[in-house]
C-alpha cells in the first residue's frame, strides 16, 4: 500500500514538474462541507453532497481556460490526501494540504441553512498564503435541485471573473523598483464578462400543497329549444366554499356550492309561469396545469373537468306557494336528474407569501353537458326539441400551503 501511495506521488510530481513549466495553475475542487450546527447535515446525504461538489468541479472545467489552469480530477485529490483536506475548515489548512497535493488554487462550498432555505457558499482560496481570492454571490433555495441550477451559473460567473482578474493581475506584472517617480498607470479596459451558456430550462420541481378558498359562478345558455323557435334558457348565478390538492402540474378540488336564476323565453310573456330555479351541488373536479415561475409570483395555465352533482333542487314561481320540487316522488324528477358535467379551461396566478403559504386565483370559462331534466323536457310529448349549450364563467380564490 505504501509503495502504490509513492508511485502515485512521484506520477503526479513528474506531472506537475513538467506542467509547471508550461505556466499552467493548479485548481483542486475539494468536498463540499456541510454546517451541522445550521441543521442542514439533517437534511442532505453524502451523495447530494458529492452532487454539489461535481457540480462545482464541472464548472471550473468548463469556465476556467484550459492553457492556464488544470482542474484536478476527484481521484488525484483523494490519493494525495485529499480526504483530510476535505475536511479543513481553516484558512490556515488550506495553505498547508493545498500545498501537499500540489494545488495552487483551491475551490470549497460550504452548505448552511437558516429557516426553510439551504445556501451555498463558494469560495476561492490561494494556497501560497491561504488569501481568500474570490467568493461566488449568494447561492440560496428551498429545494436542493434549484440549489444546484443556481449554483452552475453563480460558480461559472465566479470562474470566469476569477480568470479574468488573474489574466489582468498578470500583464500589469510587478513593479519596477526605483526612487523615481511613479507614473500613474492607466487602468486597463475592462474585460466584458462573457454571457453564461444558455441552458434549457428546468421544469420546476415536484411540490404538495393543500388549501381552500370560494368560487363564484356566472351561467348563461342551456335549457330547451323547439321546432316552433320557442325556447326555455336556464341561466343561474351561485357560488361555494372548496378544498383543493395540489401537485404541481395538477389540481384536484372539492367543495359544496349553491345557485340560482330564472327561466327565460320570449314565447312567454306572463313572469308568472316562469320558474326560478333553485339548486344545490357537490363539486367534484381535476385540473391540469403547468406553472411558469415569474418571481415570486407563478403563473398557470388550467385545463380540467368539473363535475356538479345536483343534491338538491325546486322550481319556485311567482306568487307563492307553487313549487316542484326534485324529489322523485310522484313522478317528478330528482335532483340527480340536474347533475352535469363542466369542461373548463383558463389561467391561474399564485402570490407567494413566504416559503410555504400563498394566495391563489383562478379564472376559467366553461362549456357543459346538458342535464337529464333537459333531455327529457325537449323530448317530452314527442315535441323534438333540443338542448342547448350552457357556457359559464369562474372566478375562485384562495390560500394554499405548501408542504
């Protein structure tokens, strides 16, 4: 074992010899270390660890030039010693096992979480003297897979700024040393910072939510039209309380609703043998969605099915005392007998109070199946009649929490 380590070290002495010739730096991106005192230790595992940490690495491959700096693969660090310089948390460290294995530059993250949010810090540090050289700016989320989107582009940002500080700190070269009076140099122009590589983007992660909220509903069109051009409409107005779960690309709710309105015809000019109609539902229904997030406001489009299921109903006229009521009995029609089908499409917005709780609204416009009542009214007394199409527009608002 001891024979393999000397091999190894003289391998990547002769290596680095001969590439220190050439001028080319040394980086070594050495294991993410992870705050336990902030809690976040209890919520990632050594293979998220290793995640972050490759992803640095990949990074620095891609953004730092290949002619003046050398990434230093995972196992070249681990066989020099690697595993303990993992785990220095001391500037002091970094000079002395940055040195061991040869690094002239050395990259860490360090992971600490305050509240519900991780962050991520990335530094730089030069091993001649242990200096701090440059840091990333500040890398903070919630969900570990936004963390690591967020990291790619602020350590390439840091990558190549470090690179372009080093290139400027190189051309101006040491000062000559003289009595003389100095001629005060002109700054150089500054570099434009290249634009980050466009990624494809992610679609947002997976995340439960539960809540609740009220919905209003504006319904126009339906009832019956016959041969003769008459017709009977049978608009309502109503709204109710509902619950909803929500999947991310998906919504489904429940809830209790109530509503009402009047028959209209223009073949009947007496009010007074015109009904109001008066029902009450079960709202049972599924959404499907896909979120954009602007900000701390997300967007959404919605597309679903929102079945109403009639669990009571009456027609009430003028005058008092006339009614029918859907019950069954005697002949008339129950309420199920009212129950329809609803095929909604629209858009919704989310409004993020804080890392868990957010207010939601949603507005659809809808198209629905025709009742049974009004099947069998445009077929009664083998008049021929047909149903016609009930619309409707939705308003609903709510609160949801996230889990």
């Amino acid at each position: 074992m001891r024979v393999t380590t000397l091999i190894k070290a003289a391998a990547l002495a002769a290596f680095l010899a001969g590439t220190a010739a050439a001028g080319v730096k040394y980086v070594a991106v050495v294991e993410t270390d992870v705050d336990a005192a902030s809690g976040a230790s209890a919520e990632l595992n050594a293979a998220e660890v290793r995640e972050i940490t490759a992803e640095l690495r990949r990074q620095a491959t891609e953004n730092l030039p290949s002619g003046k700096y050398s990434v230093m693969t995972s196992e070249t660090v681990q066989s020099m010693g690697g595993a303990v310089l993992e785990e220095c948390a001391e500037e002091n460290c970094v000079i002395t096992l940055g040195s061991r294995i040869g690094a002239d530059y050395i990259v860490r993250g360090t992971v600490s979480k305050f509240q519900t949010k991780f962050t991520l810090t990335i530094e730089i540090y030069e091993t001649d003297n242990g200096t701090l050289v440059i840091s990333s700016e500040a890398v903070r989320s919630g969900n570990l897979e936004e963390l690591l989107g967020i990291a790619a582009t602020a350590s390439a940002n840091m990558y190549r700024k470090f690179a372009d500080t080093q290139k400027t700190t190189a051309a101006a070269g040491p000062a000559p040393d003289t009595d003389e009076p100095k001629e005060e140099a002109k700054p150089e122009k500054e570099m434009p910072t290249p634009k980050p590589k466009s990624e494809p983007p992610k679609r947002p992660p997976i995340t439960l939510s539960v809540g609740g909220g009220a919905f209003f509903n504006a319904g126009f069109g339906g009832g019956i039209k016959w041969p003769s051009g008459a017709a009977a409409a049978m608009p309502y107005f109503g709204g109710g309380v509902y619950l909803f779960f929500d999947a991310t690309y998906g919504e489904a709710f429940a809830g209790y609703s109530m509503g009402g309105g009047k028959w209209k015809s223009e073949a009947v000019s007496d009010s007074k043998i015109i009904p109001d109609m008066k029902c009450q539902y079960i709202n049972i229904g599924v959404f499907a969605k896909y979120p954009v997030n602007v900000g701390s406001v997300k967007l959404f489009p919605l597309f679903g099915i929102d079945y109403e299921a009639a669990a009571a109903g009456k027609l009430e006229y003028e005058g008092g005392g006339k009614t029918y009521e859907f019950d069954g009995a005697d002949g008339r029609y129950n309420s199920g007998d009212l129950s329809i089908v609803w095929v909604k499409f629209g858009g919704g917005v989310d409004f993020d109070l804080g890392e868990r709780l957010y207010l939601r609204g949603e507005l659809m416009y809808g198209v629905r199946s025709a009742s049974e009542f009004e099947k069998g009214g445009a077929a009664f007394d083998d008049k021929k009649g047909e149903t016609m199409r009930g619309q409707c527009v939705s308003v609903r608002v709510g609160a949801g929490f996230r889990f």
